[in-house]
C-alpha cells in the first residue's frame, strides 16, 4: 500500500503564496515513482480526483512540467531521501482557488502533467484564494 497525504492548504488574498507538502509512506511506495500535483476541475467536486487537471509534474530525471496557466508562478520540487513533494505557489490568483490533490506512482519516460494521473493520491487541500 501507499498513503499520500497532503498539508500546507489555507486562505489567502490574492498575490499571495501557500506551500504544499505531501508526505509518502507504505512499503510499496518507490523512489522510483513519479509526483505530481492535480487540482479539482471547478463543478465536478463530487467525483474527487477524477475530475481533476494536472497542475506540476516531476519525472524520474527530475524534469517538472506546469499547465500554462501556473508557469512562473508555482514550482514543484521532491526530496527523495524525505519522500515527500512539494508545490510552491506564488501570485496565487482567485481562480487558483482549488482542491489540490498529491498523486504519485509509476509513470511512462517522460511524463509530464498532462499525461493524466497515477496510480495513487492523496485525500486533497484546499487552497482558497480571495479577491
């Protein structure tokens, strides 16, 4: 088994920043996964993290991908010896305003945040930013 489990979600006006944290633990998780972070798609809550968009991505070369809409302004990053993956968010904006889901697992060469999810995540953070 493998637990993600998220933290560092809050309220923040906009331009402000949050950092996220996700904590891996089980024995099957593998420094060879990948990490990324999703976000929920506005109006589909009920269906969880499979109504959710790639946000940041790292691969098993340490390449991270972004959608467009976060480049400049959010930076992923993973510390293997800790197992854990964080996603800085700075200039949040209100339409950031999100459920932000961990997720991890093994993964193609190459991947990147629009290759869809993997096999595990966590039970998501809510970030909410105000105007």
């Amino acid at each position: 088994q493998v637990q993600l489990q998220e933290s560092g979600g809050g309220s923040v006006q906009a331009g402000g920043s949050l950092r996220l944290s996700c904590e891996t633990s089980g024995y099957h998780f593998s420094v060879k996964f990948c990490m990324a972070w999703f976000r929920q798609i506005p109006g589909r809550e009920r269906e969880g993290v499979a109504a959710s968009e790639g946000v940041a991505a790292i691969d098993l070369d340490g390449t991270t991908t972004y959608v467009d809409s976060v480049k400049g302004r959010f930076t992923i990053s993973r510390d293997n010896t800790k197992r854990t993956v964080d996603l800085q968010m700075n200039s949040l904006k209100p339409e950031d305003t999100r459920i932000y889901y961990c997720v991890a697992g093994p993964c193609p060469p190459k991947y990147s945040v629009v290759d869809g999810l993997l096999g595990y995540s966590g039970q998501g953070t809510q970030v909410t930013v105000s105007s």
